[in-house]
C-alpha cells in the first residue's frame, strides 16, 4: 500500500480511530483520576463520541474505499454510525447515576462502551469477511465483560458466562461459513464473493457456506434458534447493558446481514426461503413467550427477539425499500427501546430495582408524566399510531406487499396483534392497579434530558416519517 493509499485509508477511518484512540487515553487517566471523581468520563466520553461524529459528518459527502477494499465509508455506514452515537451517548447519560447506585466506580466501564462502539463501527463499514470479524469480535468481547460487570451478582456472572460459551458457538459457527467461501470462491470480499457466483448456478458448497454464515450473525441480533442468551442476559445484565446491547449491538448486526446478503451473492442462492423462515418463527416465539413474562427486562428480551424477526421481514423484502424500511426501523427502535429502558434504570432506587411488572401498579397516580411517557413508548412498541413504532412497522410491510410477499406480510400483521398484548397489560398495570408502594424514582438532569429526547424522538419521527424514510433511502442510494 502507497503512502497516499494509506493516507486515504486512515481519513475514511477517522472516526474509528478517534473512537479507539479517545478510549485508549481513558483507560490511561483512569489509573490518574481520584475515587468519587468517576463523572468526569462520562462527560469525557461523551466529548469523544461528539469528535468521531463530526468526523463522520465530513466524510459523508462521499464513498470512500479503504485498505484495500476492505472497509467503506459511504452513506450507509454513516446512517448505522449515527444509530451507534445515539445508542452510546444516550447510555452513558443514563449510567451517570445508576453506576452510582450499583456501586460501579471503575472507568474501564465507559472504556469498554467506546471500545464496543469502536466494534460496532467498523462492522457497519466492513465490505471484508475478515475485517467484519474484527469488527464484530471487538464489540462482542467488550460486551461479555460488560454483562458480568455486576461482579457481587451471581445472575450478572451468570449471563455473562452464558453469553461468553454461546458466542463463541456462534462466532466459530460464522468462521466456518468464512472458510468455506473462502475456499470455494478464492475471496473474502464482499464484491468478489458475488462476481464469484454471477451467472453460474450456485454450489451447493456455496450455499452451505451461507448457511453457516447466517447462522453466526442471526446469533448477533437474537433470531431463532439462536435466541436463547437473550433473555438470561437482558435480566442479569446491568440495566444500562441491558440497554445499549438491545440497540446498539442489534443495528450492527443488522448491519453486517445488509452488506452480507443484499448482493448478488444471495441473489442468486435459495437463503431467501431460510431467511423468511427465521423471520416468522422469530417473531412468533418472541410475541407469544412474552404473554406469560412477569419480569419487565424478561418481557423487553423477548420484545427483541419479536422485533428482530420484524426487521428480517424487511431483509427478506430486499431491494433499495427493503434495506431502507430496516434502517428506519432500527432508527426508531433504538429510540423507543432506550425510552422504555431509562424508565426502568430510573425506577432502580434504593432497594427498590423496578424489574417486576407488578411494581408498577398506581404508578399512574404518582407520577402522571412519568407513566405518559411509559404509555407514548409501550405504544410505540406496539406499532400504535401516532407514533414512530407505527410507522418502522408500516413501511416494512409496504416493502413486503411491492415485492409480492403478501402472506408474509399477513402474518407479520397478524404477530404484531399478538406482540401488542404484552405492551397493553403493562399499560394497564400502571393505570388500573391500585399503587402497592411509594414510588421514588432516581431522576437527574441526565435522564430527564434522555427521557425527553427519546420521547420527542419517538413522537416526531412519528409525525414526519416521510423525512427520515427519505434520509434512509439516501443513505442507500447515495451510499
């Protein structure tokens, strides 16, 4: 690689490399910084992931091939990467005060955020098998430590061994699938792999290879069968984790199954039929596993897991529209979700975590601003319209209708109906029970700020949705 190569490769990386490089230095003034002054990272971090932002920004007028074609800064990279720096950002203002409450007083915390963010990152601009790893081993790994990091708590321990053994499954799962069509077409690139393939029937070693690689990153967003880490880890995960992982990691491995699977690669294979199959059954397991839930982080777990299988509908519709629905889809999740989960992290007070459903009862009574907001995301959930939930379901199944999956549309409808059940119980808890309790709960300027972003967020892309749908299929296109 020439100088100038290489020039061109570390600027369409810039933001990486500040991610990495702002994390790096953390971890060193982490051993300088006294005890009790841990707030200052949070304020740091942030600082960092505003800087690599920017840099994003100036790099998004235009495609920029690196290292050898092994990574793309374009404008789907840079609609995933602003997914990532909200997910981040709105989970270090939510950690302020609930590391506080669990006694997390260790900068490697907010270190090991940058670093999944970093991961999450270089997934979305991979067009490399191999750099698609990197990118996805450095966020998993961060992402095991995160989950144990209630070290005091066996069920926190818990999870994160059970995560660590069935991601390391997967992951040797997905390395196979890279071997085989590595062997079988000379390549690991993405653009190589298709042109390996086009106009020849494909091998059944081939279509193997896809399998297997299908299976290791399905793993990455909690789609059957691969679902079964995710609601022990959602309930033993740190709140805050448990937040950022439902988001943050979920878009990038939406991601990589974009780049992976919308190219003539999958075109010309029969994985569209494997593809449709994990979407319904996904949804399906997560809505009607819900219903009988009474741990609230349980319930959001196997919320994920219906909502991925909503987004692989979009995969399956395919095409400029489908990839679009998915990216607003994300979009809108991610701030619904998070909405939801800073209510939650907000109740965690005292002795009192705010994880049973039924701790919620007359909450209504107590703090009717409080359970407005609860009622706006559950809605959104639910695909309620006003709201933007509404809207990242319709435009999915608009997707599905124009390529002619009408029954697949159907039944996502029909799954939706389901899904809405378990949000509406909660609703009612809060607005017809008698209160059992004082409610007390932990709100700072911090989460009043996320609370009021996601709420605004989740309403105005709800009245406007034709703009950001409009701000995904450019970032497709225009990437």
């Amino acid at each position: 690689m020439t100088a100038a190569a290489l020039f061109q490769s570390a600027l369409a990386s810039l933001p990486e490399i500040v991610v990495i490089t702002g994390a790096c230095i953390l971890l060193i003034l982490g051993q300088l910084v006294r005890k009790g002054q841990e707030h200052v990272f949070v304020w740091a971090s942030v600082a960092v992931v505003l800087i690599a932002a920017l840099g994003t920004l100036m790099l998004a007028s235009e495609v920029r091939p690196a290292y050898t074609g092994m990574f793309v800064a374009d404008g789907f990279a840079v609609f995933f990467k602003f997914v990532f720096y909200l997910a981040t950002v709105l989970t270090f203002f939510l950690s302020r005060k609930y590391a506080d409450i669990e006694g997390i007083e260790s900068s490697e915390y907010y270190v090991l955020l940058l670093f999944a963010l970093s991961g999450m990152m270089i997934m979305a601009s991979a067009t490399d098998l191999l750099s698609l790893y990197v990118g996805l081993e450095l966020m998993v790994l961060c992402t095991y430590v995160l989950t144990g990091f209630l070290r005091r708590e066996p069920r926190s321990n818990e999870a994160a061994l059970k995560y660590v053994i069935l991601g390391a499954v997967s992951t040797a799962i997905f390395l196979y699938g890279v071997s085989l069509v590595y062997g079988l077409t000379g390549t690991t690139q993405l653009d190589g792999m298709a042109a390996a393939v086009t106009g020849d029937p494909l091998d059944p070693g081939l279509l193997l290879a896809v399998v297997f690689i299908v299976a290791g990153l399905v793993f990455k967003v909690g789609a059957v069968p691969f679902h079964m880490w995710v609601p022990d880890v959602y309930e033993g995960a740190p709140t805050t984790i448990t937040a950022f992982m439902s988001v943050g990691p979920k878009a990038a491995g939406f991601a990589a199954i974009l780049r992976v699977f919308l190219n003539p690669l999958v075109a010309a294979s029969d994985a569209w039929v494997v593809v449709a199959v994990i979407a319904v059954v996904t949804m399906a397991l997560g809505s009607f596993v819900a219903l009988v839930q009474d741990n609230f982080k349980r319930v959001l777990a196997y919320s994920s897991i219906a909502h991925a299988g909503f987004a692989i509908f979009g995969v399956v519709a395919g095409g400029a529209d489908g990839i679009a629905s998915v990216m607003l889809y994300l979009l809108i999740y991610s701030l619904m979700n998070l909405g939801i989960f800073g209510i939650v992290i907000m109740m965690r007070n005292g002795d009192f975590s705010g994880e049973i459903i039924e701790d919620y009862a007359g909450f209504a009574r107590s703090h009717p601003g409080l359970a407005l907001l609860m009622l706006l995301y559950l809605f959104s959930l639910a695909g309620i319209p006003p709201t933007a939930g509404f809207f990242a379901k319709f435009y999915v199944l608009v997707a599905l209708v124009e390529r002619g999956f009408v029954m697949l549309a159907v039944i996502a409808v029909l799954l939706s109906a389901v899904a809405a059940y378990f949000y509406i119980r909660i609703v009612m808890v809060i607005y017809m029970r008698e209160p059992r309790r004082a409610f007390d709960p932990a709100l700072t300027p911090l989460v009043r700020a996320t609370l009021a972003f996601t709420a605004v967020g989740t309403l105005g892309i709800g009245l406007f949705p034709e703009r950001f749908l409009r701000l995904a299929q450019g970032a497709v296109f225009g990437g």
